[in-house]
C-alpha cells in the first residue's frame, strides 16, 4: 500500500518539476548522416543528409545488396552488390517535422560467382520526416522505382532486359549535426 502513495508523489513531482520541453526541432541542422533502407536497392544501408538550402534536402543513400535462394537440391545461391539512391527531397516546412517529396535516381550492381548485373532507373517518393530537437530523425515514404534497362554478363554473353516500374518503400532513423 506505501507504493502507490509513494509513486503517485513521485509522479506529480516529475510532471510539475520537469520544465516545457521541445520534442519538434526548432533550429535547422544542415548535415546528418543514418542508417537506411529501402529504395529497391536493400536492408543494410546508410545515407547522408545535406540540407544546405531551406525547403530542399540531398540524400546520399548507398546499401549493400545480399540476396540468397534455395536451387533444386536444397542447396542456395547468394547474390551480392551494392547500391546507390541519391535523391533531393523538396520538405514542406524548413523545420521540425515536415511531409517531403523525394526525386532521385537509383543504380544496382550485383554479382553471382562469374557473372554480374546492373540497372539504373529513376525514383519518386512522398513521405513524412519526424526531426526531433535532440537532433534525431525518422523517415518513412513510399513511392515508386521506374528501372530502365536490366544488364547482366558473364565476360562472354550479356543479356539486357527492359526494368519496368516497381513499388517502393523507404525508412530511415537519421542523427542530425
């Protein structure tokens, strides 16, 4: 029965004790860097932000690729690479939390023992960016990827193939300086 009293008094002396804080950035922070994902090109990602004119955001994003799948046998295949989704993000608000639309490009290159892919195509996402005063930031859109022309070669033989349009999502938690 002391608990209750107790943490009730701990309770209100925490709520009127603790000053007004803010959660919502209140001043621009112009370089962060986080980790990424999405895009089409992966899970394991990291990106650069650079926010060096009001409204208008760069995002250097660069992922690496691992893809593995089961063969006839029961054995698996994995396919690696890399990735790149440099985008400009035009925000709505210059600060706090803001909806952004993204434009940019995207470029994959993956490798399966003597034979490699590549693709490049363009990209289009909305979302909304969470930026807290404490300098951190989480991101999440969707939108879509138009990949052009798919290469792939083994030194010998290449084949191209048209991309086509994919379904996009993207995330990110970002730390801004």
């Amino acid at each position: 029965m002391k608990r209750l009293p107790i943490c009730v008094l701990l309770g209100v002396t925490l709520t009127v004790g603790a000053g007004v804080a803010h959660a919502e950035e209140t001043e621009a922070h112009s370089v962060g860097v986080g980790y990424k994902i999405g895009n089409g090109i992966g899970f394991l990602g990291a990106d650069v932000i650079l926010r060096l004119i009001s409204h208008v955001v760069f995002d250097l994003q660069a992922n690496y690729v691992s893809v593995s799948e089961a063969v006839y046998g029961g054995s698996s295949q994995t396919v690696s690479g890399y990735g790149f989704a440099p985008t400009v993000q035009f925000q709505l608000k210059p600060i706090g939390h803001t909806p952004y639309l993204g434009i940019g490009m995207v470029y994959v290159h993956e490798s399966l023992n003597d034979a490699t892919a590549s693709a490049t195509g363009l990209l289009i996402n909305a979302g909304y960016e969470w930026r807290f005063a404490s300098g951190v930031g989480v991101l999440v859109g969707g939108g879509i990827d138009d990949l052009g022309k798919l290469s792939a070669t083994n030194g010998t033989t290449t084949i191209e193939q048209s991309g086509g349009v994919i379904f996009n999502l993207e995330s990110g938690v970002r730390y801004y300086f």
